[in-house]
C-alpha cells in the first residue's frame, strides 16, 4: 500500500507535491493525500493525460477549498516535468 508519506524521497518532494505547492493546489489540506495519491496513479498509468482526463481520474476526490482549477494545473504542469525526469 502507498500512502503520502512516501511519495517524497528524503527532502525531496515528488513532482506532483512540488507543483501542488506551486500551483498553490491545496488550501486546508484534507483532500490533499487523496488527490496526489489519484494523480500519481493516473500519470503512471497514462504519462500525457489531457485535461479532460485529469479531471476523470481525480473524480472520486471532493475538495472545497481551491476548486478543481488549480489542482488541474498542478497535475498538468508535474507531467511534464515527469515526462522529462
């Protein structure tokens, strides 16, 4: 079983932790895990998802606090950079 804690490898944070900081992707936090362990399993099944996409496979995942906008791009944005890693 993965969990959030070991997404990050020492001090450093896993791409899609570093953009959800950048993107300002989170807010109170208690929907964080879940969206970042949804977002890691999608770009592992699928490395370039559209928008469309993203938004499918983080379904299952409510958040109150940013909307969906930012967490989208967050996602988006830690593809691309995974992609390159």
């Amino acid at each position: 079983v993965e969990t959030i804690e070991g997404m990050a490898q020492g001090d450093k944070l896993h791409p899609l932790q570093q953009k959800f900081l950048e993107h300002a992707a989170l807010q109170c936090g208690i929907c964080t895990p879940g969206f970042l362990i949804a977002a890691k399993d999608l770009l592992a099944k699928n490395p370039d998802p559209t928008e469309e996409e993203i938004r499918f496979g983080l379904a299952g995942n409510l958040c109150r606090c940013t909307g969906y906008d930012k967490i989208v791009r967050a996602v988006q944005d830690a593809a691309i950079v995974m992609k390159g890693a």
